[in-house]
C-alpha cells in the first residue's frame, strides 16, 4: 500500500512504521509467521513479546500454547494448558481481544456462543444409541465462602472433579462417586480469589466453569 502514490507520503510512512515496531506490529508478525508454518521465528517473537493489556496478554499466552502444542503435531493438551486457555475462552471477547475465539476453537467450544461455559456444559439429553448423556450442574453456592458443592450425573466409573487456579496451577483433584449425584467439598485451604473447575470423565472434559472464593 505504501508503493502507491496516494500514500506515499512522509506521514502514512511515519504512521506504518510507528505501528511495525509497536505491539500492534508484532502482533501481525506472529500470526504471519504461523500462517507461514515458520513456527520457530514465530516463536522466537512471542517469547519477546512484550503485552501491554489484557488483549495483548491473552493473545501471548494462546499463541504459546498453540506453538508448544499444535504446531507440533500434539493435539491432547495438559491439565495446565486446558485451564490456561479456558480462563481466556471464558472472558467477553469485546474486554479481552480476539485470542478469546482462538482459545475456545482449541477447546472445541462454539467460537460464537457468547456463554461458552454454558454451552458446552452437558446437558440431559438422548443421542441415537438411546444412551443418556453426563449431565453436570454448577459449583454452587457462588460465591463460595465455606463449603462448595456441586450435582452431577455421571455414567462413567472413571470421574474426577479438578480445580485450578487462573494461572492454571492444578489445586485439588476429587474423585466423583458415580452411583451418588452430589458432591462437596472444603475450600478452607483456598486463598480468596477465581477458580477454575473441570469435571473430567474418561479423559475428557465434560463440564467446566468458574467460581469465586470468598471468606
């Protein structure tokens, strides 16, 4: 665009080259570099890449993820790296920039719901073999100031409820007792802050969201 004449002045030329070196440049020059399958100059620039706002932070940390994993050929995430990139598929998209559909693609959630802890929360319902589906409520009540609890119905005998940090540190992991529906537990050895819980059913998270401690 810069080669033609309507913009070829000193200004458009000071404007572009502010924005190169600024953020909003090596922004662009990551994705261009993963577009372009140079994963290791990609991740070179992200590893440098400085965030300046929650938009940019985000972007930072999905772009990681997807280098590490991803990019090469490893498709099953960590324990870490799925609560990583929920506490982002999460958030509003308006608030935290455009890594939020990035992230929820990853996770496999609709890029477009604008609830995506909901609409990924299994639901009652009938598929074609006849089989019921998990069906898994929220932590309740939230937020939490004692005990937490949370209904279930799970048809799987190997269940876990895990929760975590928004840094994505795992904190505690429970076993679900599949012939009860209703758990509980303590959060006296939590610090106040937002958590993140997974209900994991033969490997597969099949429930996730958030809760807030407060004491």
């Amino acid at each position: 665009m810069l080669s033609t004449p309507a913009l070829n002045n000193a200004k458009v030329k000071n404007f572009y080259n502010n924005a190169d070196a600024a953020n909003i440049g090596q922004v662009y020059k990551i994705n261009n570099f993963m577009q372009q399958q140079n994963y290791n100059a990609a991740q070179s620039l992200n590893n440098s890449f400085a965030p300046q706002n929650l938009m940019e932070q985000n972007r930072k940390i999905v772009n990681g993820v997807y280098l590490n994993r991803w990019a090469n050929g490893n498709y099953a995430f960590t324990s870490a790296d799925s609560a990583i990139l929920l506490n982002i598929a999460i958030q509003n998209p308006v608030l935290s920039g455009n890594a939020v559909y990035t992230a929820r693609v990853m996770l496999g959630i609709d890029c477009n719901s604008a609830t995506p802890s909901s609409s990924r929360m299994a639901n009652a319902s009938t598929i074609n073999d006849n089989k019921t589906e998990p069906v898994v409520g929220l932590v309740y009540p939230n937020p939490v100031t004692n005990n937490a609890n949370i209904d279930y119905t799970i048809n799987s005998a190997n269940a876990e409820l895990r929760i975590y940090s928004v840094t994505g540190k795992e904190m505690a992991v429970y076993q679900l007792n599949t012939n009860e529906n209703h758990f509980t537990f303590s959060t006296n050895e939590f610090n106040n802050g937002v958590y993140i819980y997974q209900i994991i059913s033969n490997n597969e998270v099949i429930s996730y969201n958030k809760f807030i401690i407060i004491k």
